[in-house]
C-alpha cells in the first residue's frame, strides 16, 4: 500500500490536498521496468496514466523503420502517457526505459471513474495535465523555431 506522501513525489499531483491524495491510492499500482525495456509503442491503445518515481524514460517517435527521434525525456516526479486521460485510443510515442524504473500507474477506467465521481479532484488533475500540455508544446514550439533559424535554405530569408 501506498502513503499519501509517495504520491506527493509526483508533480501533477503534490497540488491535491490530502483527502483528494487518498482517493487516489487504492487506484494506483506500482510498476517496475528493466533498463531498454518498452513500456508501450507509438499506436498501442493507451490504457494507462503513468507517474514516474525512479529512472528515465525516453519519449520516441519513429519517423520510419530507420529513423526515430526522441522527443522527451522524463525525469523522476513527472507524468507520461497522458493519451490514457483523454478520449485518445492510442500512444502518440514509444515510451522506453534509458535505464531501470520505477512508476506508479493508474489505469484509465480507474481514474477517469474517479474523476466523474469527484470533479473537483477531476478539475485538480485537468488543471495538471493542462500545465504538461503548455510546457511540452512550449518546448517543441522553441525546438521548431530554432531548427528553422538554423536551417541553410532559409536564413537568407530571416
């Protein structure tokens, strides 16, 4: 069993207040993985929210049977495999371990179940995966800018 302060090591929730922390419990699972070991692929149906405690995960995209490019990678206390959260049916990227890990795992029903019953926890955690969104969007959107600035062909044009 889990305390309501393990679950507090995790960004997206150690905003919750302790009632909302200890609904949360009985849904989560803890979940060990190898180093290289794939927790899910680009295109299998997202099934799980997973909240990471120990290791590293990178976020890859494969642009073709030769070329993958890591787009994230994610350190200890943030969230990954948010598709599992929204009406998406699939993962948008694989999701591999760079070394041994440790997460903690809500399944979809579970949570979304949770979050019908108790829309102030639903709001709490809609308002986190929200903040996710921003950030990465944020981050590709300065990736984007700066390989165009970068980019021979069109420098002349800036």
């Amino acid at each position: 069993m889990f305390a309501i302060e393990d679950l507090k090591q995790i960004v997206i929730l150690n905003h919750l207040n302790d009632e909302m922390l200890a609904k949360l419990i009985p849904i989560t699972e803890l979940l060990l993985f190898d180093d290289k070991e794939i927790i899910f692929r680009q295109g299998d149906r997202a099934r799980r929210l997973y909240m990471l405690l120990h290791g590293k995960v990178l976020l890859e995209q494969r642009l073709s049977d030769q070329i993958t490019v890591s787009v994230s990678a994610i350190k200890p206390g943030f969230t990954f495999g948010w598709s599992a959260m929204l009406d998406e049916d699939t993962f948008t990227s694989d999701a591999i371990c760079a070394e041994s890990c440790k997460a903690f795992s809500f399944r979809q029903e579970k949570i979304k179940a949770l979050l019908d019953q108790d829309h102030s926890l639903g709001y709490l955690m809609s308002q986190g995966l929200l903040r996710i969104l921003k950030k990465r969007l944020d981050t590709r959107t300065g990736q984007f800018v700066k390989t165009i600035k970068h980019h021979p062909d069109l420098l002349d044009l800036l």
